[in-house]
C-alpha cells in the first residue's frame, strides 16, 4: 500500500525529492504512521503527493519508503528535537519566503534581514536539513 497526500494547488517539487529541503515532509511522514497503524497487516512502500487538479497539472510526487527515506526521517526528527531542547526554534526564511507567508503579520516585513544576526553554529542543522533531497 502507499499513502496519499491529495493537493488541489500548484504543483511544487521534483521527482526524487525525500524531504525537500524540509518543506514537503507530508510524504514521508504519511508512510511512516501508516507503517506504524498497519504493522503486520500491510507492507507500506510509499507515502505521495498527487496534485489532482489541472492547475496541478496531476502530477505525482513519490517517496518510497526506503533505508535513505527513513534516514532524512531520522534526520528531521533529531533537528526538530535538539531544537526543541535548547529552546531554539528560530525563523529563518529562504530569500524571498516572506513574501509568500500567511504568518508574516506575526514576523514583520523584516524577518529576513534580521536572520542576519543569529549565531550562525546554531542554526547550522537546519541549514542542513534545507540542504537534504
């Protein structure tokens, strides 16, 4: 069995994409409750995004659930814990992110500027996630 995550909007990624960069964690994730929810009553072997609609241009976006898909799970599930831990849980927009954010009336207009200023050795985890497949 696989999982899937049905979008209704633009299709965003690219085949082979885990993680991307940890902003489509849906896929990964989905097959991995559903191993769990399913143990011993199904093989999961992936989790999807199918963008259903002509704007969507139905697409499919894979993520087989494998030895390297569940080392990018292992991966954000560390970040996410160490940060929630020391207490750092930093915004840190990509270039030109703000402008496309429901929630930049909580940040401001300048939250990208101000990423700046935060210690760089912090904030090289998610920098690596950012970096992942």
């Amino acid at each position: 069995m696989r999982v899937t995550d049905h979008k209704t909007g633009k299709a965003d990624g690219s085949p082979g994409q885990i993680i991307a960069g940890a902003t489509a964690l849906q896929p990964l994730l989905y097959a991995l409750v559903a191993e769990k929810l399913f143990a011993g009553e199904a093989e999961i072997s992936a989790g999807r995004l199918y963008f259903c609609t002509a704007r969507g241009g139905f697409t499919e976006l894979e993520v087989a659930l494998d030895d390297a898909t569940r080392a990018a799970a292992v991966q954000v599930a560390e970040t996410i814990g160490d940060a929630v831990t020391s207490g750092f849980l930093p915004a840190y927009p990509d270039e030109g992110e703000c402008g496309r954010c429901d929630y930049r009336a909580v940040c401001g207009p300048h939250e990208e500027q101000r990423i700046g200023h935060k210690p760089a050795g912090r904030v090289e985890p998610l920098l690596a996630l950012r970096g992942a497949p």
